[in-house]
C-alpha cells in the first residue's frame, strides 16, 4: 500500500442514482487510493455496476460530485473529460470488443483516435499489449467471433491497457472463465498493477479474487457502502450480508484451504 | 519539446553514452521514435550505455522503445546497458522484454486488390458464384419452410398462432396507414400525369382506363410489396441475425426446436396473409387518389369516374393483382429469413447481410412481377 495521506484516485460523494422511482445508489461515497485494488462486491443487483458506469459516466446522476485524480467531471470541459478518459480502461462485462475489427485492431483503436504515434509502433505496442495479457501471436489477427470466452478477456483487458491508464476499471473480470484461467487472470492483474503502477477498481463475485488480489474490499448494501477495509477487516464485519457473504459456506472452504495450503 | 531534450548522444573513447531526459511516454513516443530509428548503428562495435536517470516519466510506450534499440543493436552485436532506470519504472521495462515479439503484424492488413484483367474476371466469377449459392440457399430455405409448413398441417396443434398473429400485427396491421398513404399518393400522381397528357388529344376519359388498369394489375401489388420488402423484409433479417449473433437461434436447436417452425414459419404465414390484404387497401387507396385527382385537377366528377371504372376494368385484373401477392410474400419472407440467418458475428456483417435482404428481395419481386406478366398474356388474363 502507497502513502495513505495521499488524494484519493477516485473520489465520490454522495453519489445517488435512480431508474425511474427506484433508488438504487443512495448518497454513496467512496475513495479509492493510488496504486490500490478495490475488490468491489454486493448481491446481484444490489448496484455494483451500476456504480461504475455512473462514474465513467455512462449512467447519469442525480446528485452527488464524482472526481477523477482531482477533476470533477461535471464541471470539467470536453478538453478535460477526453484527457479524463484517455487516464482510464474500462474491461466490461461482456467484453464489448468491436466485432468488426481483429483483436489487435481493438487494441490499436484507441491508441489511434488519442496518440499520435507512428503506425509502426502502433502495432508493436499493441502486439506487445496482447502478448502481455498471453494471447498468443496466431490470436491477433481474429475477430471477436472467433475467439473462445477467456481469451476475448484478454483482449478487452489489452483493450482497457492500450493507453498505459492510470486506472483500470474491471467489470467481472473472471466471470464465465474456468477456474485456472481465473486465476492466471488475477495473477495477471496483479503484475500488471505492480509493474504499471495502477489503481484497480474491480467489481467482481469471485471470492477468490478478493482473497488473492484486492488490498482492499467494499461491499455494496442497500445502495450505500456498508464496509469497506482489507480481507481481515471484512471478517469481523457484523453486517448480516457481510457475514453471510465472507463467512458463508464456500468462503469458510476457501479459507480452510487456503490455511492447509498457502499459496 | 524537442528531440534534443528527451534523448542526447554522446561518443566517448570507452564507447558510446546515451543520455534519456524527460516523459518517456506516449505523448513524446513519436519524437523518441524518429530520435532511435535514425541513429545509425556506427561502425564502432564498443559497449553503449543508456542513463536514464533523467526520466522522470515512463510507460509501456517509452518501454518499448528502450527495447526496440537494445535489441537492434544486440543483433549488430552492440550490447546496450540501461542504468539508472527508477526502480519502479524498472518492472515495466523487465515485462516488455518478456513479452518482445520477433517479427510484429501490422495492425492495417494489405488488401493489395488483383491487377486488370486476372482481377476482373476473378471478381465477376466470385459473383456468380455469391450468386448461385444465394439462390441455393434461398431453394434450401423453401424447403425447410414446406417441410415445417407439411408438419403444421398433419398436427395443426404445433403450429405458432400466438407468434402468427403477433408478426400479422406489426407486418399487417401497423403497416396500414404508410402503405395507404404511399399508395394514395401514387394513384394522385398516375392521374395527374394521365390528365396532363391526354388532355393534349382530348383522350381525358381515358385516364380512368389507365388508372385502374395499372393500379389494380401492377403498381398497386408492386408498390405494397417494395414497401413491405423495406419496411418487414428488413425488420425480420435484422431480428434473426442479432438471434444468430446472440447464439439463441443455437439455444433453440439444443432444446429440440427447428428454428424453422419456431421463426420463420410463423413470420412468413404473416406476410403471405398480410401483403394480398395490404395491396387490397393500397389499391383502393390509390383508385381514391385517382378519382379525387380527376375531380379536383380533371373536372371529373366522381359520379363519372366511378361509371368509367366500372367500364374500364372488370374483375380479371383485380385478380391478376391479387394472384401476385401471395408469391410476392413468400419471395420476401424467404429472402430475408435466409440472410438473417447468414450473419455471422460482426456488427457490421449484420449490417450487410440486412442491406443484401432488402435490395434482393425488391430485385427478386420485379423479377417475379415481370414473368407474371409474361405469363398472363400468355394465357389470356
């Protein structure tokens, strides 16, 4: 962990967003530190995603400032909000990759529209970018169609890395992933947040993403953040769902497994 | 800033020193670029050495580039030693080393095009056979389509009335008013051009003759078709490629379904039961178009346009038009299922495959509208 006195990466206040008649993020407020991974959890539809789109500004909200590395969005010009979003990768859910583009296309895309940079080095950053993800060479050249699950991840990870960001914002990343490519993905994540210097902002459901990976987890209840510390902290939370969530059935396996066998 | 501020040379007698000062990011990643490929790989085989301890900024970007020369001038056998790289800019630089690909791809494929003649005839000859094989699937696609329609028939129960009538609703029903406003205006515009012309030799009488002919034989049924080809062909190919994209249509297969009777048959029963009554509206919306014209424009008055309608056609080319429909439906239907199930899983190959639908299936109904009109003068009709 950096210098905790620093300014937060991210920073959200009272945050409230809604569909309608239904509040789904109530006065939510958090801070994510530089150079940390925020493991980011909550019951199906309890939000999570919903969050970050909101601070990518895909949703709109109704009250509430969010700040990225100290610029609040609202109040930022069309200059400031591209800089803004040249500093941050999205990996989302799905993928989301351009289906009529190859996977290095995907990867050089963005680079393109924000970089001035010469086509040649253009496509070996972006081969350098897939490789460090471990897609292989022969996998470049493929349409999304034609790549399997885990490696379309991969690619969307390369995607979200194109432009050397400050912070990564992953959706799910190891979900519908087998749990050996989950976990060389988290291991992935991992280094490439030690050898980048990023600040990981990772929604996800895999407990043992959150055992592996996050320095720090916040768990989403009731549109607000109801805990939020590292793993050990989350294990004498009093909250019932927290409970249920960290000491529930597959989490007390895990753990047992994890004590027997350290990794 | 300039070249000379992010990267200086200097040649010493112990070989040659590199001095790296600044961003080395993607910002000035263009300026290092130029700055690495243009120096020249000396003759002097001495060490070099890289300090990059002025850099105060670095990425992938400024990582890569590091590589790229050190690695050019190990194969002219020249090592170059990076020193006094932060220590956290130093993983960056281990991780693209781990990963240098040999030979990269560039990113733009080269679609060099075949020259002149070769190219030319390579190209007609691809399209015939684009050609044949869309004929073919639209032949493969009648067939399944009889087939399910054979199985509906011998067990009525199977049948999807439920998706039948949701299809008629949207193809039929809310198709009503552009069609009878498109046709209206069709039978206006015939019956103000007839007028202008004839009156010239005082044939005004003959409008009549003219509009009703065409409407009821030809333009009425042609009209309604193009538009639904537009307007349903297109809906229906765009609804079953996304399916396709989607993998339902495989989800449908794996639980025992055909496709064809789940999705197409119900879609094509609503088109052959919606296009006769959609061309039965267009032309009486376009005979009204033409009275009101007569009346207003030609000074006739609509007793007498009614009078010489009566005279003018009689119920054979009521028929003529109405026999049309139906095929003009099924050629529709066809088209369109069948290229919604040719897309594959691009965007853009939904995109193509939706422009291919409504331009054949237009193309196949003028066709279609062409040997009918063949075949009724032949017999008499």
């Amino acid at each position: 962990m950096t210098d905790q006195t620093q300014q937060p990466v991210i920073s959200v206040r009272d945050l409230v967003v809604g569909f309608g008649s239904r509040i789904v993020l109530d006065h939510l407020s958090l801070d994510v530190r530089r150079g940390e991974i925020l493991g980011f959890v909550g019951g199906s539809g309890s939000g999570k995603s919903v969050l970050l789109r909101a601070i990518v500004g895909l949703l709109p909200k109704r009250a509430g400032t969010i700040a990225i590395g100290g610029i609040d969005l609202d109040s930022a010009g069309e200059v400031s909000r591209r800089d803004v979003a040249s500093r941050w990768g999205v990996l989302f859910q799905q993928g989301a990759l351009f289906s009529s583009l190859t996977a290095i296309e995907n990867v050089a895309f963005a680079m393109r529209e924000h970089l001035d940079i010469s086509e040649r080095l253009m496509a070996e950053v972006a081969m350098a970018k897939l490789a460090m993800v471990g897609l292989h060479r022969g996998d470049a050249m493929k349409f999304p169609s034609e790549l399997s699950g885990g490696m379309t991840k991969r690619v969307a990870l390369a995607r979200a890395l194109a432009l050397d960001p400050e912070i990564l914002f992953l959706d799910e990343p190891t979900s519908g992933l087998d749990p050996i490519s989950a976990g060389d993905f988290d291991a992935l994540i991992r280094t490439l947040q030690q050898t980048l210097g990023l600040t990981v902002f990772m929604v996800t459901h895999d407990l043992e993403s959150l055992y592996a990976v996050c320095d720090r987890i916040a768990v989403l209840a009731d549109g607000s953040i109801v805990a939020i510390g590292p793993m050990s902290e989350m294990q004498r939370s009093d909250h019932p769902w927290v409970k249920a969530y960290f000491r529930g059935r597959r989490a007390t396996l895990l753990e047992q497994r994890n004590a027997t066998a350290p990794a | 800033m300039t070249t000379a501020a992010l990267l200086e040379v200097v040649e010493t007698s112990g070989g040659r020193q590199l001095f790296a000062y600044g961003a080395w990011t993607a910002l000035h990643a263009r300026q290092i670029d130029v700055a690495i490929d243009a120096m020249d790989g000396a003759a002097t085989s001495l060490p070099a050495t890289l300090d990059m301890s002025g850099v105060d900024a670095f990425d992938t970007y400024g990582a890569w580039l590091v590589e790229r020369l050190s690695s050019r001038w190990l194969d002219e056998h020249r090592p170059l030693q990076v020193v006094g790289l932060r220590n956290n800019f130093e993983g960056l630089l281990g991780a693209v080393h781990r990963v240098r690909s040999d030979s990269p791809v560039a990113v733009t494929s080269d679609k060099s095009l075949g020259s002149t003649l070769a190219g030319g005839v390579g190209a007609i000859e691809q399209a015939l056979s684009a050609a044949g094989r869309d004929l073919a699937g639209l032949i493969n696609m009648l067939g399944a389509v009889v087939q399910s329609l054979g199985q509906v028939v011998s067990r009525p129960r199977t049948f999807r009335l439920t998706s039948a009538v949701h299809h008629l609703d949207r193809v039929g029903w809310q198709a009503v008013p552009i069609i009878l406003l498109i046709t209206f205006l069709i039978g206006c515009i015939i019956a103000q051009q007839g007028f202008f012309h004839f009156r010239k030799f005082g044939a005004d009488e003959y409008v009549v003759d003219m509009v009703g002919i065409l409407v009821l034989r030809e333009i009425g049924v042609l009209i309604v078709a193009i538009m639904v080809a537009g307007r349903s062909g297109s809906a229906y190919t765009a609804e079953l490629g996304a399916m396709k994209m989607r993998e339902e249509i495989d989800a449908l297969g794996t639980m025992g379904l055909d496709p064809v009777a789940v999705l197409i048959l119900p879609r094509i029963v609503a088109l052959l039961v919606a296009l006769p009554v959609l061309a039965f509206l267009g032309s009486l919306a376009a005979l009204y178009g033409g009275g009101l014209v007569a009346w207003l424009y030609g000074g006739m008055s609509p007793e007498i346009y009614i009078a010489r309608l009566k005279e003018a056609i009689s119920l054979t080319h009521f028929k003529v038009g109405m026999i049309k429909a139906p095929f003009m439906a099924l050629v529709i239907g066809l088209v369109a299922c069948t290229e919604g199930f040719k897309v594959k899983g691009s965007a853009e190959s939904l995109g193509l495959k939706t422009t291919a639908s409504v331009v054949q299936s237009i193309f196949l109904v003028i066709i279609l509208d062409g040997l009918f009109a063949v075949f009724f003068a032949a017999i008499g009709m």
